[in-house]
C-alpha cells in the first residue's frame, strides 16, 4: 500500500512539473506578435500571449486571428467575434465567417463579414452593420468601394452603403484613377463613371480599356476601333484586329496585314506586315514577310534590317535576337541595341537575362555570365545561377549551391537551397531584421544579408520576425526565438 502511495505521488509531482512549469513555452500553434499580444494554441484552444510569455488572456478560442488596432477576430463553436486587448468581447460570437485581410486600407475597425450565407461590411468597435449581409459577395476595390454581386448581377456601394450602381451588370471592370467603369449589360459594353453615370452607351461587344491615355479599343461584330473617353469614335470599327496605342500608335490589321495609325486614325505607317509588336522605345519588332523579323521607327523607316527568326525586347532598350540563317537550330540566341548593333553574339540559348554591366546567360542547357562586352565571367558550368541585386550570384551544380561576386569568384558553399513554394524563386525569403528564411532537406532555417546562417535548417516552420520575437516549428511544438536564436 505504502509502495503505491509513493508510485502515485511521483506521477503527480511529474504531471505538476510538466504541467505547472511555465518556464517551457511550448504551444500547439504560435503565430506572430501584434500590438504586443500574440495567439497561440493549448490544449486545442487559442489564448493571447505577451512578449514575455506570460498569458494576457486565457486560451478559449477554436480560432485567433492577431490584433489590429485594439481588437482581433476570434471564433467559438463555429461563429467569430471580437474581443479587445483584455478579452472582453465587443462583438459576440455572431458570424459564419470574416474577409479580415483583402482590405488593404486604413479602415482597420471594419471588416467584410458572412452571415446567414451573405456578405456584409461591419464595424469592428461595436457590431453596428455598414453594408447589411444581403450580397452573395463584396469584393473590395478602393476608396473603401466595393463591387456586390447579387444573383450573378455586380453593382457598386461604398462602405457607407451609398448605392452608385445597382446589381444589374453581368461585369464591372473599376478603374479608379480615370474614373471609369467598363460595365457589361447583357452583352453590351459601356463605359460609366465612379458614380454610376453612363458615359458611353452599352452598344459594343467588348472595350479595351488602356492606362496611357489614349483613345480606348472597342469591337463589334468582330471588327475593331477606337473611340475617346467621351465615347467620340475616332477610328471607325473596319480592322480586322487591332492592339492597344503604345507611344502614341496603334497597330491595325487590314486586309490581312498590319500598320500603324496616330490617335487621329491617320494611317501613318501602311498595311504591309504580316506580325507585329507595340512600339517601344520609338521601335516596332514587325514581321515583313515568312517569319523575317525587323524593327522600324515611327516613320516606319527600317532600323533594324529584318536578319531575324525571332526578336524579343529585353531589358535596358536591348533585344534578344536569333538570326534567320539559325532559325532551324536550338540555340544561337545573342543580344542587339536598338541600331542592331550586336552586343553579344549569336551563340547562346534562348535566355539572356541582361543587367547594367552583365548578362546571365544559358549554352548548352547550362547557365552563365558575360560581361557587355561579351567576355565570359562564369562560365556555362551550372544548373542555375541567381543574381540577387546586391552583388551577388547564387550558383546551383547539382543540389550544391555557391557564393560568387561579381566578378565571378566562389566566396563559399551555400547551404542546399530548395524552393519555398511552387517556384524555383524566392529561394530565401525576407522575414524582417535582414534574416532571410531559407529550405533545406525540407527543413528552414535563416541566413543574414551576407548568406551567414543565423539559425540552422532545422525547423518544420518559421514566421515572420514581430517585436522581437519569431515564431518557429520543430517536431509538432511551437516556441518563439530571438534574433540570435534564443528561446523565449
């Protein structure tokens, strides 16, 4: 008997020692600090910590969203609502569900909310509705406008619930900085302004809407003009195609051939291309004829003779180019200015990714870097090199990353750097402090701004870094570093 009294106060010292020890921070979830107070999870609920670790209010949420302004999002059983810093609520528990995020204004107080299976915009202070919950969505655009849509029909409110456009429109397209709206009804585009006042008539099959200033590209019945922003036809609709002005010219297509014409509708550069591109930098990239490619000036003069398969404007008024004598071979890509000029010859892959005073370039399924005057700095030994505007190249052999300066000298090996989402870039991420998160062996960890690691690749997750604290993940607990990688 005396041996099982002393067996069950060792369990209960042990359970008390690890339940009771607030010194182990550890969580269940732990998201980042806000206004001093960050959620994390419990025994399957959320409460709010402070920087210090020590508990502000107690975990009793199923959800928590960070505090904004004085007040957060929380949910229980199912419905949100919203506490201040002491947790006291200022809205009970009363929505389905909150958009407390796509709004990037400073109207941190209100939020789109869901109740009953519509939409609504509500003010966070007190419950008091701006927008009632009687749209199936609300789409925020800016100056705390919204798009509703209401049985598949769009209209447009502000946050005040001023109606400018009843849901009647199968589309809106909001322009606000021209005040304009391109608005569909029932198939027939028009333009109103941001109070809803028809500008031009709903009579086109569609309008192209141009952010330079020019006249707009409208089209009917599969032909193409151009009209003002008063709705003034200036081109009339007889082009087969048509692009956007660019610098001042529009592309048309006539009779199966392209030219250019100036905002009056002038013709001033004839139907005689088979392709064309707009213009840029005072050139146009046209096709004369059986996939030559050229480039001409605004008077249609020949500036760059058409010697090519293929031209692609590229960065600092440069364009990749392939010549028409290789147009059957893979590579034997190189770089002209814009009097066709050659800067780099004719020899590499279809990639050359040109900066102020280098390229980076690919031969052979292999990537490297030249200097303007096409002297090789790397050269084409590796599976992918990054440049990452500081100085730097980040070179890939394999899985093994490298440390090179720009004159192509290995500083040191990296760490094997894998991507954080999706796509081959970012390979380190910013997360505030000049520590950038970086992947490994499917585990993060952090470098500095000279490719130093700060904290080892060793975590299953990383936050960002907020009041001086980072949230991090290893083997399912949740706990908070320093810069220096000290626990809370």
């Amino acid at each position: 008997m005396k041996k099982l009294f002393y067996m069950l106060l060792i369990s209960i010292t042990l359970i008390c020692l690890v339940s009771c020890d607030k010194s182990i921070k550890e969580y269940e979830d732990a998201k980042e600090f806000s206004e001093g107070l960050a959620a994390v999870k419990v025994n399957g609920k959320y409460g709010y910590i402070n920087t210090k670790g020590d508990f502000i209010i107690k975990p009793s949420f199923d959800l928590a969203n960070n505090f904004n302004n004085g007040k957060a999002w929380v949910k229980v059983e199912e419905l949100w609502g919203v506490i201040n810093a002491k947790g006291e609520y200022l809205i009970n528990p009363t929505f389905d569900d909150i958009d407390d995020y796509s709004i990037k204004n400073d109207n941190s107080n209100y939020t789109v909310i869901k109740k009953n299976y519509k939409y609504g915009y509500v003010d966070k202070r007190n419950g008091i509705f701006l927008i009632e919950p009687i749209y199936d969505e609300l789409r925020y655009v800016d100056r705390d406008r919204f798009i509703t849509v209401k049985d598949d029909k769009e209209g447009y409110i502000d946050l005040f619930n001023q109606v400018y456009i009843e849901p009647i429109y199968n589309s809106l397209r909001i322009f606000t900085n021209d005040n304009m709206i391109i608005a569909d009804l029932n198939g027939k585009y028009g333009i109103l302004n941001l109070l809803g006042e028809t500008i031009v008539e709903h009579k086109y099959t569609d309008i192209k809407y141009s952010n330079t200033n020019m006249p707009l590209m409208v089209e009917n019945e599969q032909k193409f003009g151009f009209i003002n922003r008063n709705g003034v036809e200036i081109v009339k609709i007889q082009y087969e195609d048509a692009d956007n002005f660019s610098e001042g010219l529009a592309a048309v297509k006539f009779n199966g051939k392209w030219g250019f014409i100036n905002t009056y509708g002038d013709l001033v550069i004839p139907h005689k291309y088979t392709f064309t591109k707009p213009f840029t930098n005072d050139l146009a990239i046209v096709d004369f004829d059986n996939k030559r490619f050229g480039c001409i000036d605004r008077n249609g003069k020949v500036v760059i003779e058409p010697l090519y398969s293929k031209l692609t404007y590229s960065e600092n008024k440069y364009i990749i180019a392939k010549l028409y004598e290789d147009k059957y071979t893979s590579g034997n890509y190189g770089l002209i200015d814009i009097k066709g000029s050659v800067i780099i010859p004719f020899k590499y892959d279809n990639y050359i990714h040109f900066y102020s005073d280098f390229a980076i370039i690919k031969k052979d399924k292999r990537f490297g870097a030249i200097n303007k005057d096409g002297q090789m700095i790397i050269k084409p030994n590796y599976d992918y090199i990054h440049y990452d505007k500081r100085g730097y190249f980040l070179l890939r052999i394999d899985k093994s990353w490298f440390l090179a300066d720009k004159a192509g000298n290995k500083i040191k090996k990296l760490p094997s750097f894998e991507a954080n989402g999706s796509i081959t870039l970012p390979l380190i991420k910013s997360i505030g402090l000049n520590a950038y998160m970086f992947k490994e062996n499917e585990k993060y960890g952090l470098i500095d701004d000279n490719y130093n690691i700060v904290l080892e690749p060793i975590y299953d997750h990383i936050g960002q870094f907020s009041e001086g604290w980072i949230p991090v993940a290893k083997d399912e607990k949740y706990f908070y570093l320093d810069r220096n990688g000290n626990r809370m």
